[in-house]
C-alpha cells in the first residue's frame, strides 16, 4: 500500500532547484531509503515528504490526502520525523527529553499509555541505561540514540493492523553513531517496518543501504535517478556515475548481500 505519493515535486531555493519534477510512491511495511552524493537534494526531498517543507510545485498526498490539508498537531499524530539538527541547551535528562515525544498526545492519552511508550521507546534505541543523565553529558552517538527514542516515542503504542498507516522519517540516524549502534538502529528500523510501519530513511553509505533496505531513492544534483527495489536501483555502473568513482560489485559467502566497493 503507498502512503505517499508524489508528482512533479519541485523545490526551489535562491534560484537553484533542489529537487527537480520528482515523482515517487512510499509503501507502508517497507524501509525506503534516499541515497546519494552531499547535495544532491536527500535531505531536501525527506523533509518535503514528511510535511516539513513545503514544495514550490507538485504535489505530494498522504494517505490519499494532500499533505498540506493537514494541520501541524494532526500529522504529528501520524508520522515522526529524526533531523539532523537535535541540540539541546538545557540539562533534562534522558527520560525527560524522551517524553518530549509524547507532546503530540497530550489530552489524547493516559498516563499509563506515555509511561509505557517512553520505556518502549528507551528500549529500542538502547538508552535505558542512560535515563537519569543529563543529555547535555552525552557524547554525540548518545544523544543521537536518545532523539531515536524521542522519535519513536511519538508514535508509539503502533497502530494496530488496518488502522492508517504511520510514517518514521530518519535523516542520517546513523551520524555520530559506532558500528555497532548503526546496525542496531537500522536494524530496528526494519522490523519496524515488518511490523507495518513506512520507514524512510536518509543514508550515506550504500552497502548499509543495501543491508537494510527495501527499496531505493538514489538522487543527483535534485533529480531522482533510480527508484525502486534494491538489487534494481544499485547498480555498479549506476553508482559509478553518480558518484564519480568506478565501483564493482563482490560477493562473499559470509555475507548475506553483495558489496559495492571502489574499483580502484
């Protein structure tokens, strides 16, 4: 099922097009993932998207219904969004920076259901051991987690099967992070999404992409230069030109999915 469907979007900035006449379908159940070189408009088009920006043309419908017919409060109900642009300049601790993520509920839900969801939400990005520390003592992988958990938060407890579909939008989560806590997150990214939830991810590194993904959005210079499956959209020759460096493809039979690695 598309929850978002998008036609001829355009955006323009100081008359250079960030995205330009980009059509597009995002499922519920999948993790799609934007990818592409710095500038290429990855950030630009996620935050059109999720409501965040508005486009200069097209259109961009949610849920069957234009993105821009709903009021800020009723899309926070429906879907979250992760930026890169998380700072705090206040000391609350973890768990306070957590419940931020409940505001859209307010009125809406019981204590019991907040209380539970920020738990749930601490759980999943792996901060419960935190909870008590001031975020501005955090290192930046830290913090990063804890906006994770903010996220979520928001949309938690998830919609039972049949309900609307909901939307987590993920801008770079893996910055700042170690290995091992990039796999985690994507990793939970995904089971979110088996769970029924549309995941929309922007990634830098296209092997983490290619572990982690349903479907691809690869982007140069605004415009939208694959999308589709995966194994489709990620070519070696396709990733050679946007990228500007020769890549190949390896396989190994320790590994579930193939590489893609410079050729020279």
């Amino acid at each position: 099922m598309r929850v978002i469907e998008v036609a001829g979007l355009c955006i323009r900035r100081d008359c250079k097009m960030l995205i330009d006449n980009a059509d597009l379908g995002i499922r519920a159940g999948e993790v799609t993932t934007i990818l592409g070189p710095n500038g290429a408009g990855k950030s630009t088009l996620l935050r059109c998207l999720s409501g965040t920006m508005r486009p200069d043309r097209g259109r961009v419908l949610f849920n069957g219904r234009d993105l821009s017919d709903y009021t800020a409060s009723e899309l926070a109900l429906h879907r979250a969004v992760l930026g890169q642009e998380g700072q705090l300049a206040f000391g609350s601790s973890v768990t306070d920076v957590v419940r931020l993520g409940r505001i859209p509920h307010a009125g809406r839900s019981t204590r019991r259901t907040d209380l539970m969801a920020v738990a749930e939400a601490m759980q999943i990005a792996n901060v419960e051991h935190l909870a008590d520390r001031s975020f501005l003592t955090l290192s930046g992988g830290e913090k990063q987690r804890v906006h994770l958990a903010r996220t979520l938060c928001q949309l938690l407890p998830w919609r039972p099967s049949g309900a609307a579909p909901q939307l987590l939008f993920l801008d770079e989560p893996t910055n700042n992070l170690d290995l091992s806590h990039q796999h985690v997150v994507l990793r939970h990214a995904r089971k979110l999404a088996r769970g029924g939830l549309g995941v929309v991810i922007v990634l830098h590194d296209p092997n983490l992409a290619i572990a982690y993904s349903d479907q691809i959005v690869l982007m140069q210079a605004g415009q939208i230069v694959a999308a589709g499956p995966t194994d489709e959209a990620l070519t070696p020759e396709r990733l050679s030109r946007v990228y500007g460096i020769p890549m190949r493809r390896i396989s190994h039979p320790d590994y579930v999915h193939d590489l893609l690695v410079p050729a020279e």
